[in-house]
C-alpha cells in the first residue's frame, strides 16, 4: 500500500485500510481464509485494489484488506461509514465463467440465504433381530427428503443437504432419530419464498438477497460492456457494504480448476488477473470523476 502512494492505518479490529486523499471511493477484500483454503479467496482483490491505486496516483481513493470475512464480516461493517462507492475484485469460486470462457463476470446482485434443519423420528431397533417390514428406520425418511430438497431447486435457486446426524449412529441399529441441515439460496427473496415451501421447512438463519446498484456498477458495465453478469451464490464483504446502503459493486475473475475454491486447488491465471487489474482501474476512475463531477463547483478538489 505505501508503495502504491497510500497513507497506511490499521484500526483495533485489525483491518488495513490505504487512503489517497479525502478517499470516499474504496476498493478492497479480505485477507483471511478457510482452513487448508487457497491462495486466492480474498487475497486477489485486495493485491488488485492495491495495483489499480497505484495506477492511479493523481486519484483519492481507498483500498482495504479486512480481516475475519469468513467467520462474519465485521471490517466491511466498519468501512461502510466511509465510503461513497465500494467495488470488490474477488475470484468466481464457482465454474460458471469457465464454462462460458469468459474471463471476468459483473456481479449484479447475491443470492439470499436460508439455513434450517428437519428431523425424522423412528425407532431404534436391533439391525439383526427385526424384520425390514417391522422397522420404522428415521434414515430411510431422511434418504427421501434428501432427494426431495435436490429436486426442490429450480429456477436458479440451489438447495443443499450437507450434514446429517444420525442416532444412535450404529452399524447395528435401525436409525432411531435423523437430523438433515437444509441450505437454501435463491437470487430472489420471491425465489427464496418459493423453494422454502416446495421444500417444506422452517428457517432458522436468513439472509435477503442484496442487489449491487449505482454508480460502480454502471462504471463496471461501461468499462465491461457485453460482460455476463452473474448473482453470487456466496457472501461477499460487498454484500455488507450493500446491505450498509453503499452504492456497490463486484468484478469475478474467472476460476480454474472447475471453479476449485475454498481449497489449495484455486486458480486463476495471470492473464485474468491482469484484465481484472485494467478494468478495476478504469472503473474507480470513472466512479471517482463522477462523483466530483456531480460535486457543486466550490467543493471540488
Ligand atoms: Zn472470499
């Protein structure tokens, strides 16, 4: 950041934050990750935040590194004070760009989320001694509603059983009691509405979907036209800055690997990077010359 012309501070939440100037335009990422995660979650969108200012040294911005945005984004909550435009470089995660073969994707909104659990009961028996027709196994009611909450999602929206717990949990015994995790996202909140009752449970955790709006995106668009646009299925610290009223916008860099994230397997190449490094570039410039631009005379620079 020093490097890069910017006046370097830290607050007690451990966030580094580079500033140019009055710096009301904040581009940035994390820098912590996932146990055995890769080397690009994060990572990428703060070094590109740091190039692109560096580039642009006659501009005031700011560029942050927040830390803890996987266990709850807490830095973004505190720069949502600052900024009047946040854009976020961050790699897709996800094989959607590779498939198109197309190296970045404007993000136009994220995905809402809700989580909840279901149980089945049944009745613990000896696996050995009780007829098939004689049991009420929790297991074989929980194997059906798994394939249920797969055949649920539609329309863009994902439903995901990841955890079961089962009781007792024995080779030996029929499943007396089941408990299946239910993950649901949707791009809408009327999508979201609609699974949760095609799927038939009760949220306990939600998230709205939250649209990117405003100036970074339409910079995003005029630097990228043509780009596909995609709705994050993962949370971002955009998503705060966003739900915050930050005018907001994201830029995904294509990941290789089949999308690998969240493991040492991320990839995105130099080439892309470097593209995502241009396009940052141009559109900070442009979202700060319209903010001054739309500044009365006597308060510009
Ligand atoms: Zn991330």
């Amino acid at each position: 950041m020093q490097e890069a012309g910017l006046e370097v501070s830290r607050d007690e939440a451990g966030n580094l934050f580079g500033r140019r100037g009055a710096a009301c335009v904040w581009s940035g990422s994390h820098l912590d990750t996932v146990p055995n995660g890769g080397r690009f979650d994060g990572a990428l969108g703060v070094v590109v935040a740091i190039e692109a200012a560096g580039r642009l040294r006659d501009t005031e911005l700011g560029v942050v590194a927040f830390r803890a945005e996987e266990t709850g984004p807490m830095g973004s909550r505190r720069l949502a004070e600052l900024p009047d435009a946040f854009v976020e470089v961050h790699i897709e995660q996800g094989p959607v760009l590779e498939l198109l073969g197309e190296p970045l994707g404007i993000v136009t909104g994220i995905a809402g989320q809700v989580r909840g659990t279901v149980t089945f009961e049944g009745r613990a028996a000896h696996a050995g001694t009780t007829p098939i027709d004689e049991r009420a196994d929790a297991l074989i009611e929980a194997a059906k509603f798994v394939l249920h909450v797969r055949e649920s999602a539609r329309d863009g929206g994902l439903a995901t059983v990841g955890a079961l717990e089962v009781v007792p949990g024995a080779t030996n015994v029929v499943p007396e009691r089941v408990t299946v995790s239910v993950d649901v996202r949707a791009p809408t909140a009327d999508g979201l509405e609609k699974l949760i009752e095609a799927i038939g449970f009760e949220p306990t955790w939600r998230q709205d979907p939250i649209g990117m709006s405003g100036p970074p995106l339409e910079a995003l668009r005029a630097v990228l036209p043509g780009a596909p646009e995609l709705v994050s299925g993962a949370g971002h610290d955009a998503m705060v800055l966003a739900a915050a009223g930050v005018p907001t916008a994201m830029l995904f860099v294509r990941s290789l690997n089949g999308g690998a994230s969240h493991s040492p397997n991320e990839l995105s190449s130099a080439e892309d990077i470097a593209l995502a490094v241009d396009v940052l570039t141009e559109a900070l410039a442009l979202v700060e010359a319209n903010r001054l631009s739309a500044l009365p005379e006597h308060e510009r620079p």
